[in-house]
C-alpha cells in the first residue's frame, strides 16, 4: 500500500475487447472443425485485463480510450462488467457507428491460448480528455503499445509531471515509436522483444534498446521467469512461479498491472516484478482471461510462502 495509506490511483489507456473462449482438448488444423467443451464471453483487451487484476489486488482504477457507439451490443456487455468491477469508466469515448472489437479464443488443454480479432479501424481516431483530467490525483498511467497513436502527448505530459508511465508491450514496435522514449517503463514480451530489436537473444535484445530509451526494460518468457536491466545495466532475472497452467490468457497483462500497482504503491523495482510474477500465476491456475486475476491476499500467501520456502533453504558454500 502507498505511504499515506490511500490506495493509487492508476490511469489505464486502452482498447476493451468483447471475449469469445472456447475451450477445446486440441487447436483443430486448417479447414477442420472440433467440438468446444466450454464456452465463456469475457471482457478484455490488455490494458482492461491489466485494470481488473489492480482493482482485485486494492487500486483504484480509471479508464481511458475508444469503444463502439453506444448503439451496439458489445460496448454495453463491456461497459456494464467494467463497472461491477469498480473501474471508473467516464473517461471512454464512444466513437459513432464504430464497433468495439471482438475476438474469438480457443484455449486448449495445455492452457495456452490461439485467438483472432477484430478492431474497427475508426477507434484510432479518439481524441481522448484534456491531461489535467485525465491526469489529476494519477500516480501510474498504464499503456497498451498499440494505443501510442492517440496517446503520446498525455504521456509525454505525464512524464513532465514526475508520473510513471508503464507500456504493456504485446506486439513488435517500431524504433521509431514515441512510446519508447515517452515511457518511464517498457514491459515486453520475450517474442515481441526480439522483433522489437532484430535480436534473437533477450538479454542483448535488452541491451541494444536500452541505447534508444532511458526507460526501464524488462521481458517476459512465462514459465522461464523475467529477464530485465538493472540501473548499473546489468541483466538481472526473476524466477516464474511453478504452477500447472489452465489458461495463459489474460497472464501478461495481470503481470502488467500488478507491476504498475506496486511500482505505484512505493515498491522497489525487484519487489514489483516479484509481486506481478505472483499475480499472473495464480492467474494462470484458472480459468477466465483477466476476470481469473487473483485477489490480493492470495498474492500476499503465495508471496509469503516463497519467502518461507527461500529462507529455510540450507546455504550451500
């Protein structure tokens, strides 16, 4: 928790999606059919994923970005789930005649997840609210890569005002995007890491950025843990959770917003990583994209646990 006791406030830009999961026992091949044994229809989207799992974990949450027109099914099956969840919505701009994205998941018995989507192109065009609004009482904004078109200068903005910025980064970026230099913190991938870079090594794929921004690096490699470059440029990993996955859905995200939160509530670099690899553990142990994120207390135990675990462990000279 923050110093002063008050729970952040995390501003999160992004692009909510309408979930379609299937569960199957095997992804079928091309042209081939095959029978789901359950079928669920979530809300999500990175930053929306990343927004349940800090509400769950004890942040207090607004939300900006484009959804469809307030005509449509999809943004009121959205809007009506964000707000069970007590995430401030009134900063999301309907977009007229646009339709918010819809995805379809197939999830199979190894818990990894397949998925295809679409995006109305015309939500690219949002003007989001003025910064002052937007960025009042903020101590973390939280990024989708993909959103960096409508959302630069608010960072940019927010940097100027001593605010984190934190990117989810879930595809390639462009060495040219304003989001590797408007960001305090650049949360990729292993996969997108090594596009990103045209290196097929994470460590030296972390290197080589870092000579092109001054923000803080870090990979993903699932169950091969973080992999990210201390202050003194020096590669430094945190270990994954063993755990039996069910579902990876939703999993980097969760890793996103734990990282953002804690990092908000005053915590050290190596203690936020730790903190958000817990978090998209538990994540992983069910069933539910980003509506599976953990609540904090479970966090807390399985946090507790390890240390438990590391300090009975005999030192071997």
């Amino acid at each position: 928790m923050a110093a002063s006791g008050i729970a952040p406030r995390i501003l999160c830009i992004g692009i909510p999606v309408r979930d379609l999961t299937f569960r199957v026992e095997a992804v079928p091949e091309r042209g081939s059919k095959a029978n789901a044994t359950h079928l669920a229809e979530i809300c999500g989207g990175n930053a929306l994923n990343a927004a349940i799992a800090m509400v769950r974990l004890g942040g207090r949450v607004a939300f900006a970005g484009p959804m469809g027109d307030a005509r449509e099914t999809s943004s009121g099956f959205v809007l009506e789930r964000m707000t069970r969840e007590g995430i401030e919505t009134a900063h999301i701009v309907r977009i007229p005649d646009a339709a918010t994205p819809v995805s379809a998941i197939i999830i199979d018995a190894s818990g990894e997840r397949t998925l295809t989507i679409y995006r109305d192109p015309a939500l690219w065009t949002v003007k989001l609210p003025e910064a002052d609004e937007l960025l009042a009482d903020c101590g973390a904004v939280l990024v989708e890569s993909r959103c960096g078109t409508f959302c630069i200068d608010l960072c940019t903005e927010a940097r100027r005002r001593g605010i984190p910025v934190i990117v989810g980064v879930d595809r390639a970026m462009a060495l040219t995007d304003g989001l590797l230099t408007a960001a305090s913190h650049l949360l990729f991938a292993s996969e997108q890491l090594q596009e990103t870079s045209g290196i097929a090594d994470d460590g030296e794929a972390l290197k080589r950025l870092a000579r092109l921004t001054p923000a803080f690096l870090a990979a993903t490699r699932g169950p091969r843990g973080t992999i990210w470059l201390s202050e003194a440029d020096t590669l430094e990993e945190t270990p994954a959770f063993p755990i039996a996955a069910v579902d990876t859905l939703g999993a980097g995200d969760v890793f996103h917003g734990a990282f953002t939160l804690r990092l908000a509530e005053g915590g050290a670099i190596r203690e936020a990583l730790r903190f958000a690899a817990a978090a998209a553990a538990l994540k992983c142990t069910r069933h539910g994209g980003g509506l599976a994120a953990p609540q904090r207390v479970e966090v807390e135990e399985l946090l507790r646990g390890d240390r438990e675990r590391t300090h009975d462990r005999p030192t071997i000279l």
